[in-house]
C-alpha cells in the first residue's frame, strides 16, 4: 500500500483539507476456506453462527472444535502456543474451573442485559457503520471530494502510510464478525508432508509430543524431559521484582528521623510556653516560622519513610513475548516529541531525539513517532524531512552494530574506545563512513537554520508556489506529514522502519491553546486515530534515548499480567549531559530522583515529571484501574441455584422484543451523548477510546484516518468536553505534569519507578544561572497555581479514598514548597533586626 506522500493540512471547521495521493482501500482479508488445525490436520470448520472456529481469543492459535473439547476435558486446558487458559465457548460441557475465571459467565449475559461492555461494543460498532452521528453534516463523507490546499513540499517526496489493520498484540472485538482474532500463520495445505502421519514429523508424532508437553503423559513419562521447558518455566515467572532496601540501611535513617521528630516536638513545647514579653512580635514571628519549617520537614521526611528499588528481567520479557517463529506480541508504543521553538531548540537536537527514538531496540512494527511542531515552523519540518532521509542509513548501523547511544552527536562525541565488544571486521569502515554521513546532515541542517533566520516579507512559499500555511503562527491550520512508515519507508538494507509523523495542530485566533498540555493532548488524539497505540511515551525534544531497551524496561512492568494492570506509568529518572563536575547548579537533582522517588515508589508510585515517563493510554483517558476479579452472582431459584438466568429469561418475556429493542436505543443514545461529552464529535477516537488493547478498527480507510486526524486536532474540538478536566494532561498550571500524575493516582492508580543500571534518557541542562533560576521559577509558579486550584490535594480526592496519605503528603509538599521562602527570609532578618532594637526572641535564663 502506498503512503501519503504530501503534507496534509486542513481546518475541520472550515471544511478544507487536501486531497490525499496514493491511498487505496484496505485490501480484503484473506480466504479462511481451508485452514487447518495444527494439532490434528483437519479443517477448523465453522460455529453454529456461521463463523470461523476460534479455540483461543488470546493469540488465535488454529485448533479443530474437537481437539479443543478434548483438551479442556483431559488436557491442561491451555493454548499449546501462548499458554492462556482455554475459556468455555458456547454450546461447550463445563469443566472444572470454570466457575473461578476472571470473565463473567456467559450464562448470565446470553442476553447482554446490564453488561457495559457488549454495551460499549455495540456503541463502537454502531459508530463505525454511521449508525450514529455527531452532528457532522453530508459534507464529511469520505468519498466528498476537497479542493486541494497544499501539495508537497519537496520535490523529493518522503513517503510513508498508516496501518490500516490492527496490530497482532493489540485487536479489539467490536464486532465478533468482522474484528474476531484468526490464525496469523499461512495456511497449509491438507495432505501435505507436513500433515503426513507417514512421514517423519507428520502431524500424529507431533500430537503426540504435543500431549506429552501438556501433561497427557504416557506409561514413559520420565523419559520425556524437554529440554526447552526450563525456559518455558522462566519465561512464567514475574518480569520484575521489588528490591527492598537493606534493613542496615533504612533503620538507622527510620531511627534519625523519629529522633529528630522526638527533639523537634520538645523544642517546639518549650518555645510556645516560654514567650518573650518584651518582644513579643519578634517572638510570635519566629515560632511561626519554627512551627512551618517543621511542618514542611515533616511533609518531606515522611515520605520517605518505604523506599524500594526494582529489578527487571528482559530475558523473560522476550521469552514470553518474543518467541522464535511466531508474532511478536510486544505492545505498541507511541512515542510523542513535542517542540515550538526552533530558534530556542535547536533543530539538530531535536534530530537526534527522533533517530534514538527510531533506532530503539523494539519491533520497528510496534513504534511510531509523533513529532508535535507547535510553532508551525517550516524549519522544523525541513529539519525532520532531512532526518528521515538520514534514518534510512544510521537506524541499520546502529542496530547491526548494537552501537550505545543511539542519538549519533552523543555516540560520535563519546571519549570512549569504540572498538570494545565489536568483532566485525566492517565496523571501523562503516563507522568512518557514518560518522562522514552525520557530518554532512549537520552541514545540511545548519544550512537550513541559517535560512530560516530571515524570514521574506511574503514568508515561506514552498517548492510548488504554494505559501506555507505555517506563516502565521497564531492563525494557521492543522498540518499532518508522515515521513516515514511500513512499506513506504525502507532503510539502506530493505528494512521496515518505525513511523515517522509530523503534526502540527490547527491554531486559530480566540481559542485558548493551553501551551504543551493542549499540544499534547492532540498527540493523544491524532495517534488515537491513527496508530493507536496502548502505551505511550513522551520525550521533551532534547531528551534522547540513552538505553535502546529502555521501552522494554517499561514494558517489564505494564505487560505483567499479575501486578501490570494498575499501573498508569512508568517514570524514569532524569539525567543529563554537560554538567560540570560540581554541579554548581544542582541540575542532578539527586536527593529528588534517587531518594524521594524511591520512597514514593514504596507508597502508591513517584510523580510525574514531565519526561521520560511510558504511559497507559487508558489510564490517560480517565478510566479508573480495573477492579480484582468477581464471581458471579448466585440467584436461588426453584430447583437449583442458577446464574440469573431465570430471572432475566421474565425480564425480557415481560418486555417482549418492542421493549428490548426500544432500552437498547435508548441506552444506546445516552451512552452516546456521554461519550460526545466526554471525548468530542468523532466516531472514530471514541471507538478507539474502547479498544483497551489498542489497534485500528480495520474497516477505516486511509483517507478516512487522515481526514478524521486533521478534525481531532482542530482547535475547537475540546470544546464542551472533558479534555484537560478529567482527560489527558490537565490544565490550569504551567506544571501539568504533576497535576496529571496527581489525578490518576487519585483515581486509584498506582506509577512504578525504574532507574536501569544504563541511564534510559539524557537531556539538556540549564548551563547557566539565569537558565536555571527561569526553571526554578516556572517550577515554582506551577506549584503555586495548583495550590490554589481546585485541584489542590490539601482538599481533592477525600471522595474516593484511592490516594494513601503519605502519598498525599508528598503531593502537598510539591505545591507548598514555595511558600517555604516567605518564612525564610523572615526568619533570616530576624537576627539583623534583634541587634538593631536590642531585643531577642528567646527567652533570659535566670540562675
């Protein structure tokens, strides 16, 4: 399928958009008639509904209905490929165990009354197939025809396409006929060798190793030692693990801080029975500075008081989720690189953000890119253009020669001997001629910068005489490129690479943009539309990758089926380059990054600083973390207890099918009107908003996708909804990040902290004074601003109970620090003036 290969710019509510070149239908999918069970040979055949048997709905392994049935009566009862526990289907015998699933019995829901998510399902499916409308007039159809705008910039077009099919990890049902899972694998051929009970490894020996694996062992049973099942057992096991602090260490801090506690509380005591008359005022204003300095020691000692350290395990990681000859079952990741001024951040920086991200140790099928230009500056999208091209060469070297860093001005900078652990005799070679390559990209991109300096008095015209639609900054449409992506992106050696996405979002006069929390927040969106990731990670444009397994790490902990499901982030710490060897400015940060945070990751999770941070898309959309599993309800009847269906069996006779039909509709438009509340007029990111494991809905076309893209990050589609309130990064402060962090840990969730033994991420730091009092002070501002919000956590979040107190201390502590220097430049001028009037705040001893 080819890609868009020209910028697409348009505005929703004036209904322009450009005419997108070289899409074409998703192709249909292919012919199920044939396919085989890999267990016995014969054809899967079809279920009573007229579709294709699927045994498992995890990895949708191919297996015939009855060696299903006999594998859940005399089997271990797992899939033979991902080992997920087979599920009863309908018209299946019972089995023990059944009652204790996670998933509801579907006794109790043949009929779909009160069940939320058939209800949710059937919404998404009703959006997709135009059941449902959001107001959007004739006008928005796909086939509507739209002058054209803008067309390429370059006469060297860079190609790239979205992905119209979901992905193997993350497909959704919406609808069990067209969404339902099926075989990944090529069919075989009936008959074949590989079917031939005859022939060596035909499909009777290996049912029978098969069985034997699974527990169905024969008189030999001690003779079958396989030795793979030790990694298989490995590969169950936990992919990480809490490290708790040694008690040697941690006691004697415990023991200081009680002390410490004990001494204060007595200090305290005495200075408020013991006033000085004779300065009265002078004594009233040092205890009360007193009184808040122990306060304020009090919110940040505590916190501290369960610091934790974590181990993870990428070797089971890969075991479980990376198995030799089958899908690859990582999760996607979106990654989002947000930017606005190319003058204040050099493009060249941002450059080597994007190709760390795009030479990262993960499936280059499972990342995509999102760069957010809020500046709308041609100069940036030049810039990018020209690190697509450079990609195609450094993402190959980098991964064919394990090269660490993967941002090449850090890794060609590097005072290290490069010829450690590289035995190819080609590297020296390669290396000289990739270092020669980067150097010209630098020489190309410093041309560029030093063009865009002077801006013509008619701004920029593009290639084809079309005027950039950038020019103005405050008044300019939004703008989708796609530089890169499957099938029309390929590196020097025919590889795939990772997507590759330019966004800039629409900016009209009289909307309120929100600075990088709006923008990012039309990152969630525009790649909710078109990649749809589960997980996210966004970067700051000067922060790059310093550990190409740093997303792994992450996933270590969100894809653990036992203890991943509650975490809504994974926080990385900070560090940076250029920090002069006594941290003259505390840029290290390190009683913060290597002490608090450990502490609150021993509580409910560390905060959320910005960057470096791998996000759960659901949590993001301010759903609370799933609850433990239940058992269905027993209703007492008659004769047996049953799982009410008798109950709902009169339910709906009393109601007759007029009745059913009429709740449906009627369920169905409120549920409607909730989601248009909550998430904004677009059928397709609502429906998306429901496909917890990501993926894009199959029956969208590519010019639907884009056009859909272009209408999310137009400036008025927050409007009236949830968006910055309860949804994606909160507004109302400067520092969003803690405030969005706050949120979800109100709401139940926990965050993990993970600092690998290699740095995951490295940035720029403040090299200067002024720099760094201008980040103090906007850091400052920020805690100030939600102090006084209404989301203060003094007061919010009581309701539900979800937020731990010590938790909760630290929060305060984050919005109150601030207010820490009124007390201290009174208390610093109290000594001065007590030697000017001759009085003093302590009281006289007699003797």
């Amino acid at each position: 399928m080819e890609a868009s290969a020209g910028l697409v710019a348009g505005s929703h509510n004036r209904n322009e958009l450009v005419v997108i070149h070289g899409h074409e239908e998703p192709k249909p999918l292919r012919s199920l008639n044939g396919q085989v069970c890999e267990i016995c040979g014969d054809e899967i055949g079809l279920t009573v509904d007229g579709e294709v048997f699927v045994a498992c709905n995890e990895c949708g392994f191919p297996v015939c209905r009855p060696c299903y049935e006999y594998e859940r009566r005399e089997g271990s009862q797992l899939c033979p490929q991902c080992k997920t526990r087979y599920k009863r289907l309908k018209g299946c015998a019972r089995v023990e165990g059944d009652d204790d699933e996670e998933d509801t019995d579907d006794i109790e829901h043949e009929f779909n009354i009160d069940d939320e998510q058939n209800k949710n399902k059937l919404i998404a499916e009703a959006m997709l197939h135009g059941k449902m409308s959001y107001g959007r007039g004739p006008e928005d159809d796909d086939n509507a025809q739209f002058p054209p705008v803008i067309t390429g910039v370059r006469s060297r077009p860079v190609s790239g396409e979205f992905p119209i099919s979901s992905h193997a990890h993350g497909e959704q049902a919406l609808s069990s006929s067209v969404h339902k899972r099926v075989h990944p694998y090529p069919v075989s051929e009936p008959g074949s060798a590989r079917w031939d009970e005859k022939k060596e490894g035909g499909w009777k020996e290996r049912m029978d190793d098969w069985k034997m694996q699974q527990g169905n062992l024969g008189p030999d049973a001690d003779d079958y030692n396989d030795p793979d099942m030790a990694m298989i057992e490995e590969a169950r096991q936990p992919l990480s693990r809490k490290v708790p602090i040694a008690s040697s260490k941690i006691n004697p801090y415990r023991m200081v801080i009680v002390t410490r506690l004990l001494v204060l509380a007595f200090f305290l005591r005495y200075r408020i029975l013991n006033p000085v008359h004779d300065a009265l005022g002078l004594w009233l204003v040092s205890v009360i500075c007193e009184i808040w300095f122990a306060f304020s020691w009090i919110l940040d000692q505590f916190p501290k008081w369960f610091p934790i350290d974590r181990e993870t395990y990428l070797d089971r990681l890969s075991f479980r989720y990376e198995r030799e000859g089958e899908p690859n079952m990582l999760s996607p990741v979106d990654i989002f690189v947000s930017t606005v001024d190319p003058l204040k951040e050099p493009p060249l920086v941002t450059a080597n953000t994007v190709l760390s991200i795009l030479a990262m140790d993960y499936p280059v099928d499972k990342i995509s890119c999102y760069i957010s230009d809020d500046g709308a500056s041609i100069l940036t999208f030049e810039a990018l253009s020209e690190t697509a091209e450079f990609a195609r060469r450094w993402v190959p070297f980098c991964k064919k020669f394990s090269i660490e860093p993967r941002a090449p001005e850090m890794y060609f900078s590097l005072k290290i001997d490069y010829l450690k652990d590289k035995v190819q005799p080609t590297f020296v070679k390669e290396r000289r001629a990739m270092k020669r390559e980067y150097e010209e990209f630098k020489v190309r991109i410093n041309a560029i910068v030093a063009k865009a300096v002077k801006v013509p008095p008619e701004g920029w015209i593009m290639q084809d005489g079309t005027p950039w639609p950038g020019n103005n900054t405050k008044d300019h449409p939004g703008m989708i490129q796609v530089f890169l992506g499957h099938s029309g992106g390929l590196d020097a050696e025919g590889n795939e690479l990772p997507r590759l996405v330019y966004v800039s979002r629409e900016k009209r006069p009289g909307f309120h943009h929100h600075k990088k929390a709006g923008a990012m927040n039309a990152l969630i969106r525009v790649s909710a539309v078109l990649t749809n990731a589960p997980f996210m990670l966004n970067l700051d444009c000067d922060h790059y990758i310093n550990n190409s397994k740093a997303v792994r790490e992450a996933m270590c902990f969100l894809m653990d089926p036992q203890t991943g499901r509650k975490v809504c982030y994974v926080q990385f710490p900070q560090r940076f380059d250029g920090i002069d060897r006594h941290d003259r400015y505390a840029n290290r940060n390190t009683v913060f990054f290597d002490i608090n945070m450990k502490g609150l990751d021993g509580i409910q999770g560390p905060v959320y600083v910005g960057t470096g941070c791998v996000f759960r898309r659901q949590a993001l959309y301010g759903y609370d973390p799933p609850k433990g599993p239940k058992r269905p309800k027993m209703v007492s009847c008659d004769c047996c207890p049953c799982f009410g269906r008798r109950r709902k069996l009169q339910k709906y006779a009393k109601h007759g099918e007029n009745g059913e039909g009429l709740e449906e509709d009627k369920e169905m438009l409120m549920s409607q009107m909730n989601f248009e509340k909550k998430f904004g007029q677009s059928a397709i990111f609502v429906t998306s908003t429901l496909m917890e494991q990501g993926g894009v809905p199959p029956s969208s076309s590519p010019a639907a996708l884009l056009k859909e893209a272009i209408h999310v990050i137009s400036c008025g589609y927050e409007d009236k909804t949830d968006w910055g309130l309860e949804l994606g990064w909160i507004y109302g402060s400067i520092t969003e990040d803690i405030l969005t962090g706050f949120k979800m840990h109100c709401r139940g969730w926990r965050s993990i902290y993970c600092m690998p033994k290699r740095p995951a991420f490295k940035g720029s730091a403040p090299i200067n004074l002024s720099d760094r009092l201008n980040q103090v002070l906007r850091w400052a501002l920020g805690s100030v601003e939600i102090f006084f919000s209404r989301h203060s956590p003094v007061w919010y979040g009581y309701k539900g109970g979800n937020l731990k107190w010590l938790e909760r201390f630290a929060y305060v502590n984050t919005t109150v620090y601030p207010f820490t220097s009124l007390p201290l430049l009174a208390y610093c001028t109290l000594p001065a003036i007590c030697l000017l009037t001759g009085k003093f705040i302590m009281p006289t001893v007699t003797i």
